[in-house]
C-alpha cells in the first residue's frame, strides 16, 4: 500500500484523539441518529480530508429512499455512508441495508457506522449480489501514531482515493487469509510438494497424494478453513488460478512446438 505522507500522518494524529474525546461524550450521552450524522460530518471533514461543503453530501436520494451520507469527489460517489445512533450496536440487518443501499445504485463502496464501530464493504455485482468486509475498526481504540492504524483510515481517507489504497487492501485481504492459504494447502500443486518431501524423509516409501490430502483436511486444518461458503470461495477462486496457468503453460509449450517444427520444416526444404 502507498506510504502515508507526514502531513496526513500528523493530520490523523491530532484529528483522531481530539474525536475520539467527541465520540466518547456522545457515546455516553447516548445522542440520537441525527446528531451521531452531524459529528461523523466532521469526522470525514477533519480526519479523512473530504471538504465539508462540496465532497460531503447529507440524505443521497437513492430511488426513492435515502441513504445518510455520501462522499463525491468530481460528482462521482465514492462512498455511500449508512449511519446509526452511537448507541446502536451494528447488526447483520444495518450491513444488509446499507448494502442493498449500494446495489440499487451500482455503488460498490460501502461504510456502515455508529460513530465508534466503522465496517467497510465492498459490493461485487454478481448475480446474486454479494459482497466482501474490507476491514473494520473501533474509532475509541484506534492508535493513530501506529503504521496500522493509519492503514485503516488511509482506506477512508480522500488521498487514499488517488492511490487506489482500499482496492489494493481489499485484494490483499481476499488473498491473505485462513481460506486462501487452506485452499492453497489443499491444492494439488501443493499435496505434490508435500508428497515429495515425504518420499525424500521416508527413503522413497510409497505415499500417495489422497492419503496426504485426507491428514491434512481432517487433522491438520480445522473443519472452518476448508468448508463453508468463505472455503467455497477461496477453492473455487484457486482452481480458476491454476486452470488459467496451465492454459497459458499449454500455449506457450504449444508456439515452442510449432516454432521449432517450423524451423525443422526450413532446415530441410534449404538442404
């Protein structure tokens, strides 16, 4: 991911802790949606860099309802913002509704928020509508000094728009978790290794690639990582990867074939 310049550092550091001291207050206070609207206004204006009056917009009309908040930049939305009073503890509901928000107006970005808990989803237009967390923070517990942190608000913050900050994040989480790299453990590619290295330990004894896979998927994994729809996902996403591979595999061993049939053909035509 891009570096974090100093004065977007600096601007996190000192925004961040005087909010959190707002957050806290409103929290305990339990203040209503309206209000919790109005401080997040401020939030996205003071810490995430957004201009207040031109890039914040209250109430976006989507067909016939509305959604609490939006940031545009060159009137495109960047983020459609669903928000709920600080007191509310988020809910599967808020994340559908604030996604179905998305959906019907083929926006793909999405943050669902009570002020101190922040998700952020992205949509994928599938057919059924789906969709993946990018990430998720407590605004009170953040450490806005450490690389970590301002990881997670580069991802909301308007310079990180420009540098592509929250795609990138989102490949890396869909990439580096526990169902990819079980997926990965699984694959035939990899059983292979391990069958290898297996032989060379055990003087060539014979061992045979289910009987690996067998140990690794009922003794090794745990049941979560290897089935499940997020196991489903990963596997399906690992197949097309290497199918993909061994085709481009298959054509280049394919051209090299014909070229040197072709060069064969001339040598003796010359001769």
């Amino acid at each position: 991911m891009a570096k974090v310049s100093k004065r977007i550092s600096d601007r996190f550091v000192k925004s961040v802790a005087k909010f959190q001291k707002v957050l806290q207050i409103a929290k305990d206070r339990d203040v209503n949606e309206s209000d919790t609207v109005s401080i997040l206004t401020d939030v996205f204006s003071e810490v995430f860099g957004y201009d207040k009056y031109l890039e914040i917009t209250r109430e976006f009309a989507i067909r016939s309802t509305y959604c609490d908040l939006a940031l545009k930049i060159d009137e495109k939305v960047q983020y459609l913002i669903e928000v709920k009073a600080i007191g509310i503890q988020l809910n599967e509901s808020h994340m559908k509704q604030a996604v179905d928000y998305g959906a019907n107006h083929g926006i793909e970005w999405i943050i669902l928020t009570n002020g101190v808990e922040w998700r952020v989803y992205k949509i994928r237009f599938e057919k059924p509508i789906n969709y993946d967390l990018v990430c998720s923070f407590d605004f009170l517990e953040l450490k806005a000094r450490t690389e970590k942190d301002q990881e997670l608000l580069f991802i909301v913050a308007k310079e990180g728009l420009s540098k592509n900050t929250r795609k990138e994040y989102h490949e890396k989480t869909q990439t580096i978790n526990r169902f990819m790299i079980g997926g990965l453990i699984l694959n035939d590619v990899i059983l292979n290794a391990v069958r290898r290295e297996l032989r060379k330990l055990a003087n060539g004894v014979r061992i045979d690639v289910p009987e690996i896979e067998n140990i690794v998927r009922n003794e090794v994994l745990k049941r979560e990582i290897v089935e499940g729809d997020d196991a489903k996902i990963a596997q399906s996403r690992i197949s097309r990867f290497y199918k993909k591979a061994n085709k481009k595999s298959l054509k280049k061993k394919t051209e090299k074939a014909c070229s040197v049939a072709k060069e064969a053909c001339s040598e003796t035509e010359q001769a």
